[in-house]
C-alpha cells in the first residue's frame, strides 16, 4: 500500500534515509483533485510557479503572473489558465514547452502568509485558454518561505527577448550567493512534473564554480518528491527571481544527490545536498507588473 503512494526514486530516498513510516503518513495529503478551499485561494493568487519540459527532456521552471480572473478552478478536477490574461514575458519557453509535452507542475505560493499550495497535472492547450487536469495535489508547510508582500499591476509590454549562456557570468553568480529563495522543477521521468520551492539564508546556495551549484537539504514532510525525482530523471530545472529589477534566472541541467554527515550539527538541516551541473540558462526581462516588499527571514531557516 505505500509503494502505490510513490514512485521508485521517491520510495529510494525513503528508504535511505529511513523516513518511509513518516513519507506514508504524510502521502496522504496528496489526492487527486482540489481539496474544499483551496478554489478560493488559488484565485486569490497574482502568480504561480510552473515547471514544463521541452523537446531535449530538460526541465525548465517558470513564473506566470497576471491580472484577475487569470486562473480559474472549473471544478474539484480541472483548472483554467487564460494566457491572454497573465502579464509575464511571452518569450518564457513555458508556453513552447506545453505544445509539445503536454504536463506541467504549478506552484500556488503566497509568500506574504507563507501558505503554498502544489497541483500537478495532464495541460490541454486550446485556442485561448489551456485546461490543466488534476493528477495530484496538495498542501506544503510553511518552513523556509521568506515573507514578502506581493502586488500587481498593469499588463507590461516586454521588448527584449531571451539572452542564453551556459556558463554562469560574474553578475548572475552574485545574483545566486545573495539570493534566499528560488524555485526547482523537476519529473518523475513519466508523466508527472512537480514545482517546488526552496528557502534560506542568503548564501544558501553555494556556487562550486560557473557551471555547479550545490543546494542543502533541509528537513521537510519525508516524502522526498523533489530529490526522489532526482533520483528517477536527473533533470532540473531552477528558478530565480530578481524582486528590484524584474528579471528572471532559469537554469537547466543535470542533479544529483549526496550525503554529507558534516553538514547534520547545523539545525534543519538534513546532511544532504544536492548538485545542479549547468547545461542552459536563460535570462529574462519578467513580472513588471508585481512589486515584491520584503517582510521577514524563515524562523526555520538554518543560521
């Protein structure tokens, strides 16, 4: 009954860490349709976290903002996403990806009261509005999400395209080792895409040169999506936000996990990590429209 909850890479990480007892009593969150409330809170939403695969099998995270009425829950099964109405760069390699791998993972974050909501789900894209199926969803807790007051406003109009690299230059690595959030995508290897977010002091992610980062792992609900699909398919694809000069970092590459017992003596901290090794990254002018005010640091985050 509990390998019917998880995936192979996810039940691994499980059993290597010896959390499978925990990863089942929390997998039953996880339901294939949108629980009662949630509608309302998705709706209320000004962005959301998207993760999409291209035609290479790379895996790419994305932010998709936009004015009112932009997302809509159709029923318990079913979301509506109206491309018209949202207000990120149309150059986003999102809209690209779906036409062709029709899955996607999404992220509903509220950084302001540190509540997110996660749905993955089957992308049917239509003349003027793409329907995104249900396959899973559920709630995450609140640990590592900084606090940020979010608004939006009027639809920009974006004049430059994608500027791409594969090595990181000295701007965008300084950009990463000041940064306290970001957020990773990542697939199972089948049909399955998942968002997520990951939180922490500035320097958190540490840069082992221009082409490697290297993320800890900090204690979470023992379910091991992310790393377990790491596991599965080692792609990835991360996420960073430049909140003053409305930008977006996306990076695409090959992850991996390891243990470093070293790192347990720090609080939350599981004494793993995980590496990205950089095929792509792309930079873009995104979210004009959304003013992001920094509140507070994560409690939770380790020091």
């Amino acid at each position: 009954m509990i390998s019917s909850l998880f995936h192979h890479g996810e039940l691994e990480m499980q059993q290597k860490t010896g959390e499978q007892m925990s990863a089942y009593r929390n997998g039953r969150i996880v339901v294939p349709y949108i629980v009662e409330g949630a509608a309302t809170y998705i709706e209320q939403q000004t962005f959301v976290i998207v993760s999409s695969q291209d035609g290479q099998g790379r895996i790419w995270t994305s932010i998709l903002s936009g004015e009112k009425g932009y997302m809509k829950v159709l029923d318990e099964k079913t979301l509506l996403l109206f491309p018209g109405l949202t207000h990120s760069n149309p150059a986003d390699f999102f809209w690209h990806n779906i036409a062709h791998y029709p899955f996607t993972g999404m992220l509903f974050i509220e950084p302001a009261t540190r509540r997110r909501y996660r749905v993955n789900g089957q992308v049917k894209v239509e003349k003027d509005r793409l329907l995104i199926s249900v396959q899973q969803a559920y709630v995450n807790c609140p640990k590592y999400i900084q606090s940020r007051k979010v608004t939006g406003g009027k639809k920009p109009i974006y004049q430059d395209g994608i500027t791409k690299g594969t090595a990181l230059t000295g701007e965008l690595m300084n950009w990463i080792k000041a940064a306290d959030t970001f957020f990773v995508g990542s697939s199972n290897g089948g049909q399955e895409l998942d968002a997520s977010h990951r939180g922490g002091n500035p320097g958190f992610v540490d840069i082992l040169n221009p082409s490697t980062l290297r993320i800890p792992d900090y204690r979470g609900n023992s379910m091991y999506n992310t790393l377990g699909n790491f596991l599965s398919y080692p792609q990835a694809g991360l996420l960073f936000i430049d909140f003053q000069a409305y930008r977006t970092l996306q990076l695409t590459g090959k992850a991996s996990v390891t243990q470093e017992n070293s790192l347990i003596k720090q609080r939350e901290v599981t004494g793993r990590y995980w590496t990205l090794v950089i095929e792509e990254w792309a930079l873009l002018d995104n979210i004009s429209d959304t003013v992001w005010t920094f509140m507070d640091y994560s409690p939770y985050n380790p020091l």
